[in-house]
C-alpha cells in the first residue's frame, strides 16, 4: 500500500524555476502512460536514461507559451542532433499556442518527439503559418524496451505511430 503511495505522488522537483507533482489515478502507472495522456494534464514527459530506472521519479516542468522564437527553435535543432539514444524535442502543439520546454538546460532530460520530417515541418510551419503538431502516442515502456524504432543517423527522432496528419496529439 505504501508502495502504490509512492508511485501515486510524484514528488516536486525544483527544476527551471518551477515542477509540478503528477497525481496517478487507481490502478494508473507511469510507463504505461502515452505522451498524450500528459498532454491531457498539461504536463511534459521526460526520461532520464542515466538512471538504472528511468521512470522512476518524473520531472514536469511547466509549459511557457510565450517563448518560441527563432532562438528557441534554434536550440532545439542542436539539442535533436545530439548522439543520445532517446532525443530531446520541443513539442509543438498548434495552431494557437507553442509549448517550449523549460528545462532545456538540464542535459539529462530527454522528450518524446516525433519524426525528422514531423519535427522539420513543425518548426517551418504548414502553408498558413501553423506549426504542425510532434505526434507520438508511445508509451513509456515502449520507449525504454526499444519497441519504437530510432531513426538513422544524425536526427534520432521516434518514429510516429499514428498515420493521420490532423491526429489530436503532441
């Protein structure tokens, strides 16, 4: 019972000048949790593979809408081409707002992205100036077992599961 206490809470961490504690419904665990589900409680899904279990505490850091300029988008395009097995990306989720990490500095901390061609697209926009979305619906576990192929060589971006362009997801 303590255990599931445990796995329940989160804890908060001090990250990037603010965290947030994720809450678990009954019966809920994080690796089976998909990127969407986070969305869904306005939180951003991180791994760190340094540690012998990397879902084992999971630091959200809160989403800045106001930040993505063409410094940011910069950052994120040397942050993708970095050699890390799981990649770190800045979701974009439009057409009205952008969400951009806050925790970019912290080089331990990897998200879950989409494709180099989602990624690409996203930062150059759709023809009416809309960013499109990073779409990956993996689940944690997924990730960490290598069930998501890793795409060769430079850009190691997740491979998209959902076929659907105008798919609802991060």
């Amino acid at each position: 019972m303590g255990q599931n206490t445990k796995e329940s809470e989160m804890e908060e961490r001090d990250l990037a000048g603010g965290a947030v504690v994720i809450k678990l419904h009954e019966g809920e665990s994080v690796e089976n949790m998909t990127v969407q589900d986070m969305m869904d409680r306005r939180l951003v899904l991180v791994i760190d593979p340094s540690k012998s279990d990397p879902i084992m505490k999971l630091p959200c850091g809160r989403f800045d809408r106001n930040k993505w300029d063409d410094t940011v988008r910069e950052t994120a395009s040397r942050e993708v081409g970095e050699e890390t097995g799981l990649v770190r990306v800045h979701i974009s989720n439009c057409p009205n707002h952008h969400i951009v990490d806050e925790m970019r500095n912290h080089d331990r901390h990897f998200f879950l992205g989409g494709t180099s061609e989602d990624l690409d697209q996203g930062f150059r926009g759709d023809e009416n100036g809309n960013r499109m979305h990073v779409i990956t619906r993996f689940t944690v576990r997924q990730v960490l077992e290598r069930q998501v192929e890793i795409l060769p060589p430079h850009l190691q971006v997740l491979e998209r599961l959902i076929e659907q362009a105008d798919s609802v997801s991060v």
